[in-house]
C-alpha cells in the first residue's frame, strides 16, 4: 500500500445513509463496517441474506471488542440488510424500490459488488454475466435512486469498485459489450477489464452530466487484495497462482484494499471531487483505453440500450442531468 494511503477517523450521524453492495464479504465488508463505526447507518445492499447476517454480525462484535472496549461506548450499530442480486435487473429494480419505500435520504451508494474469472454465463435477462453483475446491474441501481440522491441534500457520493485490470479491456468495441459469441472465444479478463472500465468511464460521463449538483461520481482500484474474488476460477493453473500470490503476502488484505474506498467515502476533503479514478487515496490516470471522450459516450449510450425496458423517462433524463 502506498505510504500515504489512509482514511481519516470521522463522526458520521446516523442520520448519513450508505449503501454498499457486495458488503458480506472482502473489501465491501470492510467499507461498510467502518462507515458503521464511524456513526453512518450503512445497509448491506447483499444477495445472500444468511452471509450478509453472518457479516452484520461479525461487524457488531468486531464494534465491541475493537471500539466499545477502547472507548467505553455502548451503542449498537445502525447496519441492515437489504437484498440485491445484482445479475438479475428485477432484483435491482425491486431493491430500489424498497429502498425508496422507506423514504430515507441517500447519501453514499458504493458501488462495489463483483465479480471476475467467472466462467462464461448468461444472466436471467440473457446477458453475459460480468457485464450485467458489475457494470449494468450498478447502472440501473445508480439511475433509479439519483433521484433520491437529488433530494438528500449536499454531499452525496457515488463510488465504483473498478480495477486496474481494466487494461485488459484493450479496445472497447460496443458491438460485443454483450458477449454473444461462441464460448470458446470468451475471455474472462477481458470481459472482467471491459466491465471495469464502464465503471471508470461512467464516473468520468457522469460527472460531466451532473455539474454543479450535489453528487459526486468517482471510481478507484483497491489493489490486488486477498477476498473470496478467486472463488470461480474453475483453470487449476490460475486458482494455483492467485492462491500462491494471496498465500505469500504479496496481496493487500481487504482493509488495505478498502483503505482507498472508505477515504472516497467519508473524508470531507473530497466533497464535490468528481469523475476520478483512485489509486491509494490519489487521483490516478487511468488506461488510454478508457479515455477516448467518444468511446465514453458510445458506452453511455449503448448503457441505456441493455436497460431500455427498466427505465422512465424521467430516470434517464435525470442521469444526463436535464
Ligand atoms: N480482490 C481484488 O484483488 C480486486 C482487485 C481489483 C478490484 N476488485 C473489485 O473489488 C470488488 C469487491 O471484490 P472483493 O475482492 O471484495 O471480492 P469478494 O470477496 O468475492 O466479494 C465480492 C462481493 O460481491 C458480491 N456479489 C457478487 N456477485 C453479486 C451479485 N450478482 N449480486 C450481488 N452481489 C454480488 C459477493 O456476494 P456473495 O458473497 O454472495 O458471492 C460479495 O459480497 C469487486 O468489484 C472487484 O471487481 C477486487
């Protein structure tokens, strides 16, 4: 981890709404617990209701051992849990809408749920997997509580789990977003990097779209860190390397992974910094591939297309900010 990557220890009221999706495990469950021991009530946006209150749990002893023993404090913390299977766009859409149920405000909505080398699969909407669970399933997330966010008052913030394994994508070409070829030809990385590098250039879009309001879009890269990612590797060379590499000390553990996250999330010097790509709490370049102002819109575009039956009008009117 770079020297200077830390977050800042702030009192945050439980009146200061976070989502984080994929928070039962790896570098979610650590975003989400801090932002809960920071004050903010944080919701386990999760597809397994029995890992997420396995996690919930985890959290709440970790809080008294680590904060209530330290501080005397006697509090419990403001964590739920809410479903959301993020491959599926009807799960994504009645999470929302229970979500908007409870007429809470939003103010962070971390983006980090993923996955990658997962074999080739086709989603129930009959996408290929990694697309819809990283990118898509987000999106639709992001363009159905922005409104919600509009209304939550100054301060709100989207956050992308993307990757430097967006190199990978190499060059993005819009008639294959969806992967519809023979499944021989499918590469996980590349479609892992391409889904990524949505990610990064959603903020970057976003951020042009939503000038002078009171949301923020950035994206940023945890490092190579030691979760549960390497579960669906199903090559017995690559599970042997990543296990080797996790084994050996060479990856990040999840906090040093969240590290970078929970700054984006939290620190008040980053209020109204938008549309950057992250490396150890710095803004960082991202790849070429990713750059190109005319790939970005296209990708937007093209976005839109996949989710055409799940959102209003007035949903992708507000997502290009009229
Ligand atoms: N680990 C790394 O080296 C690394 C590097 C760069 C970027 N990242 C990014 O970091 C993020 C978090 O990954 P991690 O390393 O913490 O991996 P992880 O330990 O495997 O955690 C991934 C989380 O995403 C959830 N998830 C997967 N598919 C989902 C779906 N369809 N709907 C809802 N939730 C789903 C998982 O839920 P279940 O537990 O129910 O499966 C889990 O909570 C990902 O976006 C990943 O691309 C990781």
């Amino acid at each position: 981890m770079g020297a200077r990557a830390s977050f800042p220890m702030v009192t945050l009221t439980k009146n200061r709404i976070i989502v984080v999706t994929g928070a039962n495990t790896g570098i979610g469950y650590e975003i989400a617990k801090h932002c809960a021991f920071m004050g903010a009530t944080v919701i386990l946006a999760c597809r397994s209701e029995a890992r997420a209150r396995n996690a919930m749990e985890r959290m709440q002893q970790e809080y008294e051992s680590e904060v209530i023993t330290a501080h005397g404090e006697n509090n419990r913390l403001a964590i739920e849990f809410m479903h959301v299977d993020l491959s599926s766009f009807k799960s994504v859409v009645t999470f929302c809408d229970e979500f908007k149920k409870t007429g809470r405000q939003l103010h962070v909505l971390f983006c980090n749920a993923g996955l990658g080398m997962a074999p080739y699969s086709v989603t129930v909407d009959g996408l290929e997997l990694i697309l819809q669970a990283n990118y898509l399933g987000h999106f639709l997330m992001i363009a159905k509580l922005l409104d919600v966010m509009k209304r939550s008052g100054p301060d709100c913030r989207i956050l992308l789990t993307a990757s430097s394994a967006h190199s990978a994508a190499r060059r993005i070409d819009i008639s294959t977003m969806n992967f519809t070829g023979n499944e021989r030809d499918y590469s996980q990385i590349v479609y892992y990097g391409r889904s990524k590098a949505y990610q990064i250039m959603q903020a970057i879009t976003m951020t042009s779209r939503l000038k002078g309001s009171n949301i923020s879009v950035n994206s940023f890269h945890p490092g190579l860190v030691a979760t549960e990612f390497g579960r669906y590797i199903n090559n017995s060379c690559l599970k042997c390397c990543v296990k080797c590499i996790c084994g050996c000390g060479c990856a990040r553990t999840p906090i040093q992974g969240a590290t970078c996250g929970i700054d984006l999330a939290v620190n008040p010097d980053y209020s109204g910094v938008s549309g950057h790509y992250w490396i150890d709490c710095r803004i960082t370049e991202p790849k070429s591939c990713v750059r190109n102002e005319e790939t970005q819109i296209a990708v937007w575009r093209e976005s839109f297309k996949f989710l055409k039956d799940y959102l209003t009008e007035d949903e992708i009117n507000a997502m290009e900010g009229k």
